[in-house]
C-alpha cells in the first residue's frame, strides 16, 4: 500500500497523517503545496468525489488573503483557482489507489489499512 499526501509540512493534520502512515510503516510520497501546486487532474478527483464544500478551507489565511470571502463560483472555476492557489484547500488531502480522504480522517484511513 502506497499513500500520497497532498499539504503543507506546518500543518498540524497534516502531520498527523504522515505520522498515522509512518506508524503503520506504510510508505508515503508526500506532495508540498509551498514546492509544486497540484495538478488540474489530480484536484479534480477530489473535487468530484467532494465537492467544493469540504474542500475549500473559508477560515484559511490565504483564503482571506485572497479576498475570496464573498465569491460563489461553481466546482470547475474553484478547482482553477485551487491549482493556482492550493492553500486554499482543507489539509491533508490523501489518497491511496482509488480512495480519497480530506483532512484528518483517521477512522477513515484505518480502514484502508485493514483492507
């Protein structure tokens, strides 16, 4: 089993994800926000299994910074501005095969190791 972990390194669900794997010796391919964006392809999964709702973080700071506060846009002009601009999103988004997960979901992720 293979993990991806999309985030930044501060974040503290972040961290609980990488350390939720480490434990469990599950190797994980960590993807920095503040490195590379994610690409439209990779987004648009969680996007449709989620929607914009549980994926866009409206108390971020970058949220703010960005003035988006007062924008309603529909999932596909969101998931434009979230490729440009991934500090946006809830933190970890993580995937492993076809499974998806946002933030900390640990009993969600416990499962997956189960399986």
């Amino acid at each position: 089993m293979d993990v991806q972990i999309f985030g930044v390194k501060n974040n503290a669900d972040v961290r609980k994800a990488e350390r939720f794997f480490k434990e469990r010796r599950i190797k994980i391919h960590f993807m920095d926000f503040k490195h590379r964006s994610p690409s439209k392809g990779e987004l648009r999964r969680f996007f449709q299994k989620f929607g914009e709702e549980k994926l866009i973080d409206r108390d971020s700071k970058r949220f703010h910074a960005l003035g988006l506060r007062t924008a309603y846009y529909g999932d596909d002009r969101w998931l434009e501005i979230a490729c440009d601009e991934p500090l946006i999103l809830r933190q970890p988004l993580v995937r492993s095969g076809n499974r998806l997960s946002v933030g900390a979901a640990e009993a969600q992720w416990t499962e997956w190791v189960a399986e």
